[in-house]
C-alpha cells in the first residue's frame, strides 16, 4: 500500500493550506478594518484642511484694499516708471 503515504501526505497539506487560509482571512480581515479606519480619518483631515484653506482665502480677500483689487499699486514709485526708462 504505497499510495497510503501519499494520501496522507496530500491530507496533511490540505489541513496545513486550510489553516494558512484562516489565519490569512483574519488577517486581511483586520487590515481591512484598519485601512477604513485610517481612510475615514484622514478623509476628514483633508476636508478640514480644505475648510481652512477655503476660510483663508475668504478671510484674505475681505481683508485686501479697494485699491489692491482694482489692480491700483500702493507704492509710490510705481508712477516714475521702470528704472531703464531714465537712463541717460
């Protein structure tokens, strides 16, 4: 009866793969939840970072002057013109 070794040889791996099958489930189990547990906060990380960035640009805008948006410069050297047009 040679193929009695064989049989259990083949019984004995298929109880090795089906616990690696197990213990693998498990384990992507808990790295899925894991992985949506970490998505779902830096998910809100970026909204928050977004919101921040967005209140910013609003907060900076009320902020600029009448001048500064109709494209009028606030510096007085702006009237003479470019320092190469007074070369002698």
């Amino acid at each position: 009866m040679p193929y009695t070794l064989a049989l259990a040889l083949a019984a004995i791996g298929l109880v090795a793969l089906l616990v690696v099958a197990i213990r693998l489930n498990a384990a992507l189990r808990r790295f899925s939840a894991a992985s949506s547990v970490v998505g779902d906060r830096v998910g809100g990380d970026a909204g928050m970072i977004r919101a921040r960035s967005a209140a910013l640009r609003v907060a900076l805008a009320q902020r600029r002057s009448d001048e500064a948006r109709e494209g009028t410069p606030r510096v007085p050297s702006a009237e003479r013109g470019r320092q190469e047009d007074h070369r002698g």
